[in-house]
C-alpha cells in the first residue's frame, strides 16, 4: 500500500503557516466524532424506547444510526495524523478504518433509499409500506454485501493512501478500474432510487387529495318482523382512513433527505478538487468542505428533534433517565452511614 507522508501544503497568499493551522483540523475531528456519537446514541435509544415511526421504517432509521455510529467512531483515530500531518498507525489500521468509512458511507445511502421507499409506498397504498421482513432482508443483504466488497477489495491489493490535506485515509481509485466503476455503482444506485422517491413524495404531499363532496344520503332505518332489520337494509358506510401521520412521517423523511443531499454536495466538491492539480493549493478548502460534509452523520436527531414530537419526548425521557441514574450513583458515594458516622463521634469521647 501507498501512504503518503508529505506534509501540509498552504496556498502561497496564506500567511499562517501549516503548523500553525493544525490545531484546528483535530478540533473540527474530536467535534464531528462526539456529535456524532452522542447523536446517534440517541437516535437508537429513542427509537427503541418509543414508536416515532412505523415498524419497517424504525429499520431503516436504526441501520442508518449504526452506520453512522461506526463512521462516527473512527473519527477518533484520526486526531493523532491530523495533528502529525502523516499516518502514524500501522497499515493495517488504515485498512480497517477506510473499510469502515466506505461500507458506513454505503449502509447508510442505501437504508436512507429503502427509508424513502417505504414512504411512498406508505402514501400510495394508505399507509402500508415496506413489510418488515423485506426491510429486514434488504437491509441484512446490504450490510453483508457492502461489508465484503470492500473486505474483499482491501485484501485483493486496492491501494489505501492517506490525505494529509483532507485527513483521511482513502482508496486509490486510480490503481482498479473496476473498483472504481464497482464504487460507482454502489454509491449512485441509492443515491438515483432516493431522488426518484422524493421527486414522487413531493408531487404526492403537494397533489390535492381533498376528495369531492358527497352528497346528502337520508337513510331510514327499517325494522322488520321481530325488531331486526331487513336483509336489504343500507349499512353505513366507514370513515375513509386519516393520512395525517403518513403525510407527516413522509414530510419528515422528505426533509431529512434534503439535508442529506445538501451536506454531501460540499463533499464531493472537496473530492473532485482533492482529484485535481489545483487541491494542492486549495487545502484549508478541500479540508473544511471534506469534514462539512461529513458532518452529515449526526444531523439526523437534529432532523427528528425539530420535526417530531415524539421523538423529542423520547429523547427528554432519555435525558432524564441519564441524568437520575447519575444522580443516584453520585448520591450513593457520597452518602454517609450514619451508624459509622455515630460510632466514630463515640469513640472520640
């Protein structure tokens, strides 16, 4: 493998030199990896304490948060590089991390594009989405499937190098064609499934589903021989189904795609650069729209916070969980036994 110490470049009209700019790129990391540690810690807790979406869909949003809480968890691990400005672990450590980073990266486009899925089914269908034996099916093929392209890549010989600009270790996609058409594939694939689907949930939330009025029926109930009603009696007919919370779950996931989209793009700004001539002089770029991009993996409880209730209210029931547990193993060694506390008053009399 190819890992590449050289140092930091700085474009030539900036007067603060890469030393001096260091400290900050490991306290944009530690920052990124506890936000999204915490957050999708909660995600998960909340999820499971409390029905904030329906049963398929509640898959799709834990695989996301996993995902995301092992992306999150290799950020730690590059503090120490960042800092150094060259890879100061073994080879096989990058490995395992740019393993984790590309499959979490995958995972989660792909529960994010079944999440979205699931909801135009729910809207299309009066509410019945996604079965949750499919989803679980989907989500266990992609996460095995992911999992061991990218094992099998590493260990097949694709070069792992390292960025000291941007401040990751990364495949090179220059060594295999085929790796990278096959990366391609991987990261399109959800990406054109999950536009499709908001292209429709939008047209779906914004089409007039108001249905026109009916008119008047008088029914007269007719009691037969014996106080039953005749065979040919009218019945009356159901309420139609509220949508309510299908609409909102859809908005919900609607605006969290958004969001998703929106914070790749400075991402994929920041790899093309990286990819040409010019990212050499650019690095305080090419570094800040890497890590804003990155910053995605925990802007999901930032999503559900505002958009749901809920959610909110399991995450308050979270806090206050945490915070009394705290409280009462603070309190229980702090806590003085009055007994030994009276003996040892006793014994200095």
């Amino acid at each position: 493998m190819n890992f590449s110490n050289v140092p930091f470049t700085t474009n030539a009209s900036d007067a603060v030199s890469s030393s001096a700019r260091l400290p900050a790129e490991p306290a944009a990391i530690i920052t990124v990896a506890a936000l999204a540690i915490v957050g999708n810690f909660l995600v998960l807790v909340a999820t499971t304490r409390r029905q904030t979406f329906p049963s398929a869909s509640r898959l799709f949003i834990v695989s996301m948060a996993w995902s995301d809480l092992l992306h999150g968890s290799i950020f730690p691990f590059l503090v120490a590089p960042a800092r150094a400005g060259e890879w100061v672990y073994s080879h096989t450590a990058a490995q395992a991390i740019v393993v984790i980073g590309a499959s979490s990266v995958a995972t989660t486009a792909f529960a994010l594009a079944g999440l979205n899925v699931d909801r135009l089914c729910a809207l299309k269908n009066d509410g019945v989405g996604i079965s949750r034996k499919k989803a679980w099916i989907f989500l266990i093929s992609t996460w095995a499937g992911v999992y061991a392209f990218y094992i099998f890549s590493t260990v097949y010989g694709v070069p792992v190098y390292y960025d000291p600009v941007m401040a990751l270790p990364s495949y090179d996609l220059k060594a295999h064609i085929w790796f990278s058409i096959v990366m391609f594939i991987i990261i399109c694939s959800p990406l054109i499934v999950t536009l499709y689907c908001v292209v429709r949930i939008l047209r779906a939330l914004c089409a007039q589903n108001e249905p026109p009025a009916a008119q008047a029926a008088i029914y007269i109930n007719v009691v037969g021989a014996g106080g039953s009603p005749p065979q040919n009696a009218p019945q009356q007919q159901p309420a139609p189904q509220n949508d309510t919370s299908d609409r909102s779950y859809a908005k919900v996931v609607l605006i969290l795609t958004l969001v998703q989209i929106i914070m790749q793009l400075p991402a994929i700004c920041a790899f093309v650069v990286s990819q040409l001539p010019v990212g050499d002089d650019l690095p305080t770029f090419v570094f800040w729209s890497a890590w804003l991009g990155l910053s995605n993996i925990f802007l999901d409880v930032v999503v559900y916070s505002v958009c749901q209730k809920s959610f909110r209210i399991a995450v308050k029931e979270t806090a206050i969980s945490v915070v009394s547990c705290m409280h009462n193993v603070c309190c229980r060694r702090n806590r003085v036994n009055v007994d030994d506390q009276q003996n040892i008053d006793m014994s200095n009399l």
